[in-house]
C-alpha cells in the first residue's frame, strides 16, 4: 500500500495504481482532465499530456520533487508521494497550453457535430480552455472517410489520442489501423481506406473522445441532449448485451456501451447490439441512465439541477456568514 | 596539440581496413579484456573514466551500464546509436566512414562487460554508404575471429547487426530508437520502464553513442583513471567536435576537454578564425537543439571568466547565459547571419521532425514555424515574438521525450539574446533585405 496526497488530500492505495487512478478514488473537483488515458484500455494515456501534474515530494524515502511535470495518468504512486493539480499554478498554466495547442487546429465545428454535448475536448476546452484563440493560421483539414460500412471518420477532429488504435488492437485479433505520417500531417487512418470489419469496431465510437470516430447509424438525427439514456440489456452471444439506449420518444436512436463517472465504457459491446437492435422490442429496459458527466447531456436532469442549487446555495450562504 | 584517442591514427593510409588497424595497436583491448579482465572490472573502470554519453546528454556511461538489470536467462544488448541526426553534427559520421574498426573493437568490448551476446547500431537512413563501410569492417571481424562464436578461443561469443533507419530525426531518441529497430513505427515510448530494464523487445538493453563506445578501448588499455586525467573537471577524456559555419576550417576536431572556446575558434589548429576575417556574431555550440548564445557569451561567461570547451563551463550560467556541449555540432555565425532565418530553418527541421504522439509538440512545432515563416516573410505581426516566447515555454518539459525541449530551447535562446532582430523584422520588414543594419543591431 501507499499513501499519497493530492492537493492535500489523502489516500491509501495500492502498489502500481497511477496518481489518476488514485485522484479519481479521492474523487471530487482535484481530479486531473484525462482526453487519452482510458481505464479499460492497457498502455492508453500520456499522450495528450491534460493530464499533467507536479510531484513536489517523491516519496517518503526519496522525498525530492519530480524535475517535471509528469502524466498522472502513467506515473505510479510511491509511499508518501505529495502531488499539486489545482494547487500548483505551473500546472493550471501548462495545461492551459495543452489544451490551447489541442484546439488550434480542432475545426471547432461543434454546432454540426454529434459529438456536442458529449464531447470531452468541450469540456476541457470550457474548464480550461481561453475564449479567444492566438492561432490565425489555416487550420488542418482531411477528407471524411468511411471505416467499416457503420463509422465514419472525420480526422479533422481528432486529437491523437489513440483510443481507438489501442481498442482495436486490444479486442479484436488483428490490428487493423494505426497512424499514418508524422507530427502535426499525421492521421489515424486504415492501410488504403479498407474497411474495418469485425465484430466490435462499434467501440472505436465510444472511445474516441470526440467527434472524430461516428455512429453512422445516428450520425445527424439529433443533439445528445434531445435524447433519454435508458439502461437496457437483451440476451447476447458475442457480449454481455448490457448498453446504453438513447431515446427520442419511442424510438431507439442510438445505442452505446455504459459509459462511467469519467466517460469510459463500463464493458464494451458488439456491433449488432450497437447498429442492428434499433427497435424497443429488442430490448429489456431497467430504468433511466444516471449520468454523472456534468456535460450538457445531463442539463435536463432534474437531479442534477437540484443538487446544484443545493451547493450554491450553500455557498451564498458560507459566503453571508464569512462576510460577517 | 592536444591528444588524440579517437582519431590518433585517422590519416594512416588503409586504417579502414582490419590489417592496418590491428598493426597500429587496434583490436588489443579486446584481448585484454576477454582474457584477464572480468566484466564487473571493466565497468568499474568506465566508472572511474568518468566518461559521459557523448550523444547530447552527458550521462556519465558507467552509471548507465551498472544500472543494467540482471535478470537470469534473459538476454541484454547494447545497441549503438548511430542515428546521428541532429543539424550541425557530423562527428560520428566521421568516425565510421574513416575508422569502422574503432567503433567495433568497443562495441565487443563494452558487450563483455555488460554480458550481452548481441549488439545492434542503428544507423541513419542517410548513411546507407557507411553502412556499407561498417558491413565490410564486421565480415572482417568475423573472418579474424573477432567476432561470432569463441572470440579469440575465450567462451564469449558475439554478433554484431547493423540496421539501417529510414532517415527519422525522432529515432534517435533511445526509446524510438528501439522501437524503430523492433520493426515498429518510431515513437518514443512512455518512460519508465527504462531501457536499462525493458528495451529492445523487453530486455535489459543499453543504447550508447557511437564516440561513448568508441572511448571504451583506450579506457580498457589504459585504465580509467588514466582516462579521467585527460580533460577538465568532471569533463574528462576528449570529445569530437563537427565545426561548420562561417569559418576558415570546418571539419571534425578532436579535442582535449577544457581547451577555451576562444582558442577553437581562432587559433589555427581548430576552426582557424573567422571566414573572411568577419566579425564573430553568434554560436551555436551543441547541434542545433542547444541554445544559441551571442559573442560575448560564448567567449566568456557572464562572470568574465573565459568559457572552456566542457559540459561544465559551456552549461555555465544556465540557460539565461549559458548553452551546452550537446553532441559537439559547432556551428559558427558571423556578423552577416540573420538569426531568425537560421531559426526559421531550425524550427522547420523540428516540426518535420516531431513524431505526432504528444500534443504540445505536434501542434506546438508547426505554429511556431508558421509564426516565424510570416516573420522572415515580412509579414510579421506586433506580439509575435511575444507568443513564440509563450509558445516554447509550454512546450518546454511537457512532451514526452526531449525533441519539445529540443524545439523549444532555439527558439527561447534566439529571443533571450537577439530580441531587437526579432523586432526589426517585424517592425520593418522593407528593411530586412539589408543585413546592414542587423550588423548594427549587434554591436
């Protein structure tokens, strides 16, 4: 076990588990903005570099800083390990850069995007993201392609996070696409445009964190927040059938794997759950979807609201007495 | 004259081959330390030598080699950099093209001591030719039994591969390295794990430059303590250094460490003064990823001292008034150079170069270089030199191998030093045709 402390808080973890991994156990607003790191996902994170952090003591026996600031998301805790994230204004600054440099070249396009209200770089980019851009250079631009006969891709989008190369090496046999050219040329693309077909290529959708991998099953039919998620499940052979319905009256508009508190799928789930059970008969409903985002998805969640009045309230109210 | 280790006997007609080489001592090392040394002995005495990695960062070698894990049955290599791929370096190239066998006897020798039975360098693209050289110079090996099973009739064996890169700045990053030679695309991988215990395909895998392998046999004849007495300091042995630029004798130079950068560049024995008896205007002193640093500078640091050719007094000062040694890619600059075009080069070269996987490198390359193309271009903007300054500061440190830093500190020393170039540029782009007035800007 080890204990580490995060923006003074602590906690007890065990051996191997990463300073993300042991922020999100702490929970609450000091957890570090993750775009590449996807938990189900072995060698996924520090990419896209969110989700730095400072160590300012390394451990109880070696107790100097880190010389830099390290990806939480791959740097394992040590006994007695004190990290910064919101504390620490190297942080908050370098993170700014990073999410500036995401953007520069992100078309932005979120009005025409079905990633909108969804969509990770959203909410990073309001977090910590500056209203205005210093970029005023042409931004990069690809072609629209088709992988597989249900997901386009829109790599003007991407952000290199290599979710979607990572899930496609880690669940299905063979390795189907990877990363053509380099530095700021480079896509995410198949060998020659070739289809990727295979049972679970669904899931390059739910792991792309944003709009650059779609469903083309749902691709314009509506805006996420216009949707209900129900949480559903039908007896699968290929897998454990248990999905994220999102519905729009009575129609089954889409279907995703369940996603977590952080926006990673809970399990992943086959391409016929995903793109062939479009009707509600297919499928058994449980109930409505708690969704924890607190993207814009959940706006129209009565729960939410009121839990958030709750707390502002109670800080008006701290405030009042402060004052005094 | 200083001492020569490495390129002492560079201009024996033949030393190519193996015959000269071995008839002008060579191969002995190899000898002495197969048959009396043991390994552990051998890196003590690199320890001792107090030699340093000679590809940029100055890692001392004999710490690099003891922190190689052991584990049993697992195999270990040592893989020789030879990717040498930074603008204004050219030593190593040198050092292969002329004397292969040197770089070989090391590489057995130094396989010794760490108990690998493999070895791999790794090559530049661009090299094809000396690839060739060093394939010839190996089958020599094997056919003297130097190399393969039983060198020398002792029980260690060994194979030396040579692979050929496909021309990627980004593989000489050691990570990107051993993925490139795994087969894969180069990216750097995420440290740790260190090569030193997951390397090439998980093993235990130490990766040296090709001048740090080099020293290895004279550290072995002669003994490391004999080694550590050559130089300054914690500067120990000699170094190679690749002069280019504006002055009167480009070309590698192997020097004693220590020797006053002054001296390198004047005197005729090194540089031979500046081209055309120009003014000196500024200096790149370590490839180009090492800050540049303007005369004044670079002849005597900020306390008045006269600055030494050594990792010590070039680093003197920090970055604020100080450079590195880097791999010794000297390049020199005289009063008619216009700094933010050999920036603009450079910052092309590394948004080239950037591999795609971390984002402040892959964006941040490409935005300064098209900040600085609109500049040279005359078309620069009030506050540009202000956002490249913020541009490379949130690069710097926040990639995932050096080639951000690498990117970041040019730019940051080119605005450190020589702001007011930046800005008559800027401010007058109908001017900047004229070098006059940039010499005036200087002095």
């Amino acid at each position: 076990m080890a204990k580490v402390t995060i923006d003074g808080e602590s906690i007890e973890v065990p051996d191997g588990t990463t300073i993300l991994q042991a922020a999100r156990m702490i929970g609450g607003d000091n957890v570090p903005p993750a775009m590449c790191y996807h938990s189900k996902l072995k060698t996924s994170g520090g990419y896209c570099r969110t989700c730095i952090v400072k160590v300012s003591k390394g451990s109880e026996k070696d107790p100097r800083p880190m010389p830099k600031l390290v990806p939480s998301c791959r740097t394992t805790v040590m006994d007695g390990m004190e990290v910064q994230n919101n504390t620490s204004a190297e942080v908050l600054e370098a993170r700014r850069g990073v999410v500036e440099f995401l953007l520069i070249n992100h078309p932005l396009d979120c009005p025409v995007c079905d990633q909108a209200g969804e969509c990770h770089l959203q909410d990073l980019g309001y977090e910590n993201g500056a209203a205005k851009t210093r970029y005023d250079f042409p931004r990069r631009k690809f072609n629209m392609i088709d992988i597989g006969p249900n997901i386009k891709m829109h790599m003007t989008r991407c952000i290199m996070c290599f979710r979607c190369v990572k899930t496609a090496d880690q669940i299905t046999d063979n390795r189907v696409h990877g990363m053509l050219f380099r530095g700021d040329a480079s896509e995410i693309s198949t060998y020659i445009e070739k289809a990727i077909i295979n049972d679970f290529s669904g899931n390059m959708i739910d792991v792309c964190p944003v709009g650059a991998l779609t469903d083309k099953t749902f691709r314009f039919k509506s805006r996420v927040w216009f949707t209900k998620p129900m949480d559903a499940h039908r007896d699968c052979k290929k897998c454990s059938g248990k999905v994220a319905l999102w519905e729009k009256g009575n129609e089954v508009l889409r279907v995703t794997s369940r996603k977590d508190k952080w926006g990673e799928s809970e399990e992943w789930i086959c391409n016929e759950c995903r793109f062939d059970k479009k009707d509600i008969k297919d499928w058994v409903i449980e109930g409505p979807r708690h969704i924890d985002r607190h993207s814009v998805i959940s706006l129209n969640h009565y729960e939410n609201v009121v839990a958030k009045l709750k707390i502002d309230i109670a800080k008006q109210q701290k405030q009042i007495v402060d004052k005094k | 004259m200083g001492k020569k280790i490495l390129l002492e006997h560079i201009n024996v007609p033949g030393i190519k081959s193996l015959d000269v080489y071995r008839q002008n001592g060579g191969y002995a090392s190899v000898e002495k330390a197969l048959k009396t040394m043991a390994p552990d002995v051998i890196v003590e005495e690199v320890k001792k030598s107090g030699l340093r990695g000679r590809g940029g960062a100055g890692f001392p070698t004999g710490m690099k080699w003891s922190f190689l894990a052991k584990p049993e049955g697992v195999e270990r290599y040592l893989v020789v950099n030879a990717d040498e791929s930074e603008p204004g370096t050219f030593k190593d190239r040198y050092l292969m093209e002329k004397i292969p066998h040197i770089l070989l006897e090391g590489m057995i020798t130094s396989s010794f001591a760490l108990g690998a039975k493999t070895s791999c360098i790794y090559i530049r693209g661009e090299y094809f030719y000396v690839s060739r050289i060093l394939e010839a110079a190996i089958e020599e090996a094997y056919a003297a039994g130097l190399l393969g099973k039983n060198i020398l009739g002792t029980n260690f064996s060994h194979d030396i591969f040579v692979q050929v890169g496909a021309g990627a700045y980004i593989c000489g990053e050691e990570t990107a390295l051993l993925e490139s030679l795994e087969g894969k695309r180069g990216n750097p991988r995420i440290k740790p794990p260190f090569p030193a215990v997951a390397g090439l395909y998980g093993c235990p895998t130490v990766v040296n430059n090709v001048e740090t392998i080099a020293s290895v046999p004279y550290i072995v004849m002669n003994g490391g303590d004999d080694y550590a007495k050559i130089g300054i300091g914690r500067s120990t042995g000699t170094k190679l250094i690749s002069a280019s630029g504006h002055i009167n004798k480009p070309g590698v130079y192997e020097i004693e460490m220590g020797i006053t950068v002054e001296d390198f560049i004047y005197s005729e024995e090194y540089c031979g003064g500046i081209l055309n008896g120009k003014k000196l205007k500024a200096v790149v002193a370590g490839g180009s990823s090492v800050p540049i640093l303007p005369a004044e500078l670079i002849l005597r640091t900020e306390k008045g001292e006269p600055r030494l050719m050594s990792y010590e007094s070039l680093s003197d000062g920090g970055f604020a008034t100080g450079t590195m040694l880097g791999s010794g890619g000297f390049m020199v600059y005289d009063e008619t150079t216009s700094i933010v075009k050999n920036l603009y080069t450079f910052a092309r070269f590394y948004h080239h170069e950037s591999c795609g996987q971390c984002s402040p490198c892959r964006e941040g390359t490409g935005w300064m270089e098209k900040i600085l193309h609109r500049i040279v271009e005359g078309h620069g903007k009030h506050g540009d030199t202000d956002l490249l300054w913020d541009i490379q500061r949130k690069i710097e440190g926040n990639t995932i191998c050096p080639l951000g830093d690498a990117a970041a500190w040019p730019v940051a020393s080119a605005i450190r030093h020589f702001r007011a170039e930046f800005e008559e540029y800027i401010n007058h782009p109908e001017r900047i045709k004229e070098f006059k007035h940039l010499q005036e800007l200087v002095s």
